[in-house]
C-alpha cells in the first residue's frame, strides 16, 4: 500500500487532533485538582485548630475537678463547636461524605459532659472521638493532597468511627 501526501498529511492532522484533545483532558484534570485544592486550603486552619481544641477540651473536661472549672471548658468549647458548624456548611461538597461525621464531631464535648457521670464511659467516649478526628484528620489531609474528594474507603472507615462513637453515647442513655 502506497501513501500519498495527502494521506499523510490527513493521518499527521488525525494523530495531532488525538495527542491535542488528550493534553487538554489531561490539562482539565489537573486543573480541577488545583481548584479543590485551593478551595480547601482556605479551611485547613480553622478546620484543625477547631478539631483540635474540640478534642483537647473533651479531655480536659475528664480532668475537672470542681463544677466551676467543668463550666469554664464548656464556655470555651463552644467557639469551636460553633466554627467547626459554619466550616461544615462550606467544606460539604469538596470533602463530600464526611460533612455527617465533622457535625458528629461537633457533638463531643456535649457527649463527654452528658457521660462524665460515669467516668469509664466519658473516658471511651473521648477514646473513641480522638479516633474519628484521627481518620477525619487524615482523609482531609489525604484529600488536600491529591485534590479530591474522600474516596470510599475513606468514608467507609470515618462511618464506621462515627458509629463507634455515638453508641458510646447511645448504650449510655439506654442504661441510665
């Protein structure tokens, strides 16, 4: 079989078009990374500094010795509760999936302090939070990373964990 220029140059303009329209898919793609990326980098602070001090300060409501000081860690952990909430609203489709486990999140110094009565309780219920914003903490990161959204397993792990931790809570109310 003979090649003309024509042909060619047809096939040349063809395998062009192919390698063109494939850069662009490929350009498209991480453009779309870049994009989430920035987007969440906007809340990577607020959102580990309000994890953090939820957290921290449901430790640290294991610890109170008096009512007072009990009351003063309630006080202070509700501005993080609070951002935590507000984050939540604006971080829901880029981390699509876990925006239900950050607002189960929320709920962890309520958890600890409606559990302190039993002190072995509030001391799982904590055990078991730390290990959900361990797993929240990681896929965030994994996300901002890569640029993307949890992935399933992900989610699945993070359900789970959320699970864990509300029937710390839900075998507690069922008992007192």
């Amino acid at each position: 079989m003979e090649i003309d220029r024509g042909l060619a140059t047809l096939l040349a303009a063809i395998i062009a078009a192919v390698l063109s329209g494939l850069a662009l898919l490929q350009k498209k793609s991480i453009e779309v990374r870049e994009a989430n990326r920035k987007y969440l980098e906007t809340f990577l602070e607020d959102l580990s500094d309000s994890i953090h001090q939820l957290i921290a300060l449901s430790t640290i409501m294991l610890k109170n010795k008096t009512e007072e000081s009990l009351a003063n860690t309630k006080n202070k952990a509700e501005e993080p509760k609070e951002k935590l909430k507000k984050l939540r609203t604006k971080i829901r489709y880029p981390l699509w999936g876990i925006d239900e486990a950050i607002q189960k999140l929320t709920r962890v110094t309520d958890f600890t302090l409606y559990t302190l009565s039993n002190p072995s309780v509030a001391e799982e219920n904590v055990k078991r939070a730390k290990s959900l914003a361990l797993s929240i903490d990681k896929c965030i990161r994994n996300c901002y990373l890569k640029g993307r959204s949890p992935n399933f397993i992900e989610r699945r792990i993070i359900y789970y964990k959320v699970w864990r931790f509300t029937r710390v809570r839900e075998s507690f109310k069922e008992n007192h």
